[in-house]
C-alpha cells in the first residue's frame, strides 16, 4: 500500500487512471562505487565515483489489472538514476563512445530505459512504446560479468548496441543508441516445455517510407529455471532505408555443480549497404564487422559470497583491423537479498596503441595513441528497493 501511494504522488497527472489498477509498485536500484584507472590521456590516473557499476542505478512503476479471463493489462515506466549526482533519466544522443551512466539528464528523457503499455495472457504478452532489443536480451541471460560495468561492457556496448558512436545511425532513435527502440510493438511467447520465442519491431515513422530507421528482430530461448540459452537476429535501417546494420547474438550458460556456473556469449554485427568510402575509426563504414566473445564462470563460495571471472574478446574487420580484451575478477559479498557489496579488478589490453584498437576498450585505455592497456579498480555498494 506504501509503494501504491507513492507512484501515484509521483504520478499525480495521472492518479485517476492508476487508482484502477489492481496492482501499482514502485521499485528501483541504487548503485555507487569508487573506481581509479590507470593508463588514461597522457598517461595519467583517474579516480572517480560512478553510479551503476555492478547493475545500472534506476527507479520504476510498474503495475497490472486483471482484465478475467487470464488477460491482463499492464504498464513500466523505468527510467536510468545517476545518484552520484542526483540526476535522473539519460540522454539517447549518439555523439559520445560509450554511455557515461553518471551524466543522465543532458538530452534526457525520463523514463529513458523502458516506457510502455500492453496486454498478457495465455497467448504470451505483448508491449508497446519503448522496448530493450531482443539481443541484449539473449546475450544478458548468459553475460559473463552480469550486465555489470555496462558503460564499458562489450556485451552491452558493442553486442546490445549501445555505444551512440558506433550506431547511433540506426533504428528508431534517430541518431542514438540501438540497446532500446522507441515507437516499437514486443511480442513474447509463453514458455512451451521451456522454450519461447520474441518477435519485435520498430517504426521509423518516415512518411511514404516504412523501412528507414526502423528495427526489426525475432528471438528464441530455452531455460530450465537454471540453465539456459538464447540467439537473436536484428536489422536495424539507417535514414535513407539503404544501409543496414544487421546483428546476431546468442548466449548459453550451464551450471555444472551446485557451486558453478559457466557463461558464455558471442554477437556480432556488420553494416550493409552504400555508405562511401570509409571515414573515421568511429564513423559507420561500409562493411564494417565488430565480434564479440565472452566467456566467464561464477563459484559460489558461501551463499553471501561469490567470485566472477570473465573474458571478453573484441575484434574489428571490414573496414578497420582492430582488437582488444578484457580480463576481469569480482568478488560479491550479499549482506542480504537487497543490499551487495563487490570489488573488482579490471585489465584491458588493445592490439596497439591506435585508435582502431583502444576504441575497443570503450574508455578504459586512454585514447591519445600512447597507451595499449589499462587496469581498473573499483569498489561499491548495490541497494535494490
């Protein structure tokens, strides 16, 4: 009843509609570490503090009416928290390499992580507004770190498409990132004897033009409740509607004892179409195919504790040759079912000193042709609520 009261003063415009709902919950993630980096622009260090390290920080409602019949109606509005800073929602423009998750609220939308409406039932559940992509999806199931340290996760950045710089030419958001689509319809099937399917797609919204920036990508997945696996194909369009940017990504993860579960993830996606002549490292290139491997394993040590280790490998072809890789250790310690603490532990490594191979590292390595590798050390403090 606490949490009900509290969405609809937070939604006050709109309390007469949320009274209606049978069910109305107010939920979130606080997250902060303190991180320092070696290795940064002319060889120098960088501490920092930084939100969202070990899960993005954010806050939502979300609720759902029974309808009879096994139909239901139902809404989330979720939108990213830089509580280091106290701002909230973060900007999809697509200039920057990588997300900073601590600089929400420059070009920012509220609700910028999801932000839709829809029905369930037997058939499965259908959303529509803004939706995540099926490939984060697939590859997040069986994320080597978790999702963590999204803003220079390759998984997330390069695979789930959220580096602006990198693509922010294709889809929905008209110049942002591709890790969520505006304007789109999400349909998931119910789980059959443990396996479901996804469809989603994403309007552009060109008059006379249904193709250009548009998404388009369908998904299936397999779980037991413990193990799983999942792939995913997406076509993204450019503008015009004649580029495309196409991307599989696939994850599987399996427990082989009580005490151990392995990872593994690949995606990859390459540009289609006429672009011209190859312009710069980050400009979208004809041709241009970036690759990423993860491999990883958890050992629970007690049920409070728990060790990671991860791997990631990041390579670019087509127009470009450019590699680079991550190492990472972590150890989580869960005070409770709410509250985490964790410490990791982060080496990256670029094929050289270019642009073309630092870049891979999404901001670890400093970018000023000097450094090839970088090590990162963070400590923090994970709430959910």
């Amino acid at each position: 009843m606490k949490k009900s009261l509290i969405a609809f003063a937070v939604l006050g415009a709109f309390a007469s509609a949320a009274s209606a709902q049978s069910n109305v919950t107010v939920y979130g993630i606080v997250d902060a570490a303190v991180m320092y980096t070696n290795n940064q622009a002319g060889g120098t260090n960088k501490a920092v503090m930084e939100a969202g390290q070990l899960a993005i920080s954010r806050w939502g409602i979300k609720g759902s009416e029974d309808l009879g019949g096994g139909l239901k109606a139902n809404f989330n509005l979720e939108g990213t928290l830089a509580n280091d800073t106290g701002a909230a929602g973060a900007g999809f423009g697509g200039s920057n390499l990588t997300q900073n998750f601590s600089q929400a609220g420059n070009n920012s939308s509220l609700f910028d992580r999801l932000s839709w409406v829809g029905l369930s039932g037997s058939f499965g559940a259908v959303t529509l507004g803004r939706n995540n992509i099926l490939g984060v999806d697939s590859v997040g199931l069986a994320d080597p770190m978790s999702l963590a340290h999204a803003g220079t996760n390759p998984n997330v950045m390069l695979v789930g498409l959220y580096s602006g710089a990198f693509f922010g030419g294709f889809g929905t958001n008209q110049g942002g990132p591709g890790l969520r689509q505006n304007n789109s319809v999400k349909y998931v099937s119910p789980f059959i004897s443990g396996f479901a399917g996804a469809a989603m797609y994403g309007f552009g919204e060109k008059a006379g033009e249904m193709s250009s920036s548009s998404y388009a990508g369908l998904a299936g997945i397999f779980t037991d409740g413990t193990n799983g696996a999942a792939l995913s194909f997406a076509k993204l369009k450019d503008p015009t509607g004649n580029v495309s940017l196409n991307g599989w990504a696939g994850g599987i993860k399996y427990k082989v004892v009580p005490s151990t579960m392995l990872r593994f993830t690949y995606g990859h996606n390459t540009i289609e179409g006429n672009l011209g002549a190859p312009l710069s490292v980050l400009s979208p290139n004809n041709n241009r195919k970036i690759t990423v491997i993860g491999l990883g394993a958890d050992y629970a040590v007690s049920d409070q504790l728990t060790l990671t280790g991860a791997y990631y490998n990041t390579k670019r072809s087509g127009d470009f040759d450019g590699k680079a890789d991550q190492y990472i250790g972590m150890a989580k310690y869960a005070f409770s079912k709410r509250t985490t603490a964790y410490a990791s532990l982060t080496y990256a490594k670029a094929g050289s000193s270019a642009l073309k191979d630092t870049t891979l590292a999404l901001g670890i390595i400093g970018t000023d042709g000097v450094q090839s590798s970088a090590t990162r050390a963070a400590f923090g403090v994970m709430h959910a609520f």
